[in-house]
C-alpha cells in the first residue's frame, strides 16, 4: 500500500512542477453551487480548474466547520480536559479532483503533503505574481 501512496505524492509532486513552470495553467473560476450548499457548516470560495492532455482537474480549499463533541464521543475517543478547544472553530483541507464530462468530481485524489504546495503555487500562479515581480524589478532597475 506504501507503493500506491507513494504513486499519489508522485502525481501531485509532478502537477506541482508542471504548475511551477508554466507547463499547467490554472484558472480561478466561481465554485459549481453543490458545494456550497451549507454555507453554515462548510464553504468554497474559489475553484481552479486546469486541463492535462485530455482530463481536467479542479483544485479548491474546503473550509469546514467542526463542532463541539458530545460527552459520549469524548469518552469513546479519550478527550481530557488538558484537550480543550474553542469550539465550533473552522479548519480546512485543500481538494483535488478529476472532473468528468460535465465538470462534477468524478474522482478525489487522497490527500498528501503536496497539497497545500500545490495550491499555493497555483495562487501564486493564477494572481500573476511572477508576472508583477519582473514588471516591478525591471522599473527598478
């Protein structure tokens, strides 16, 4: 299973580079609607969506709410009072998909370690930001 897990950080670590150097581009686009249809317990603010040879990939951070555990899930999961935590308190993880033809997600990718790199050279990617350094650095110059 180690191999299979391995496969996936290699994916990611290969649309990373590929983002990084121009190769994949990525374009910011509103989320589809389904997923934000709890607004109150978990929300999308922006999706991009790239293509790669012929299947298209789309990249969001899910932003959802955890809410304070019951008595009897403490109990069960060993919760001490030295673990106490502000709740609800929001948190995140960032989504990778395949899409199928009509844009839903047919297909997750597992999370790895790559993600959030992956999402932040993305943004870095679709704000322009390499773009506006070079604009700035050359009226520097």
């Amino acid at each position: 299973m180690a191999t299979e897990k391995n496969r996936w950080i290699d994916a990611v670590g290969k649309l990373l580079r590929l983002t990084q150097e121009g190769e994949l581009e990525w374009k910011p686009k509103d989320p589809p609607p389904y997923l934000n249809l709890q607004l109150d317990r978990k929300r999308v603010d922006v999706v991009y969506e790239a293509r790669h040879k012929d299947r298209r990939l789309r990249l969001y951070q899910l932003m959802y709410k955890i809410e304070k555990p019951t008595d009897s899930f403490a109990a069960l999961t060993g919760a001490t009072i030295f673990n106490q935590r502000q709740y609800p308190y929001w948190t995140n993880e960032v989504v990778l998909e395949l899409l199928d033809q009509s844009g839903f997600g047919a297909w997750t990718f597992p999370e790895t370690e790559l993600l959030d790199d992956l999402l932040a050279a993305v943004r870095y990617q679709a704000a322009g930001v390499k773009e506006f350094l070079d604009e700035i650095l050359a009226v520097a110059s």
